[in-house]
C-alpha cells in the first residue's frame, strides 16, 4: 500500500463526513477498502507465521499448528 492510496483513503472518508460523495467516489472508496483490508489481513497472516506457542509438554510450536489443534 504506497502514501498516495492511504492518503486517498483519508481524503474520501473526510470528504463523505463533510459533504458526500458521488457514486463514483463511493464504489472508488469500497474498492480501496477491499484493497487495504487485503493488506492488512496478509501483513496478519504473515506475523501469525512468525509466532510461536509454548505448550504445556514444554514443545514449542507454530501458532497456526496450535490453533488448529483447539479446532479438533
């Protein structure tokens, strides 16, 4: 996600608070909320792979491994 984009996010959400937004601008803000809400589910996912969990054997595993261990 480059400034521009994030500036443009905050540029629309003032401007609906303010005045409205056409219809354009408003399926131009949905599309640049599903673009950065994608961003920011990935930047998760990818922190996620990086944690680990200490069980109570004294194993240390993958947080996702563990995670899914609490579904079964």
């Amino acid at each position: 996600m480059d400034k521009k984009m994030i500036e443009r996010i905050n540029f629309l959400a003032k401007k609906k608070k303010s005045e409205g937004l056409t219809e354009e601008e408003t399926a131009e803000q949905k599309e640049l909320y599903k673009v950065y809400l994608a961003e920011i589910r990935g930047q998760f996912s990818q922190t996620l792979d990086n944690v680990s969990v200490k069980e109570a054997d004294g194993s240390v595993v993958p947080f996702k491994e563990a995670y899914a261990k609490q579904d079964k």
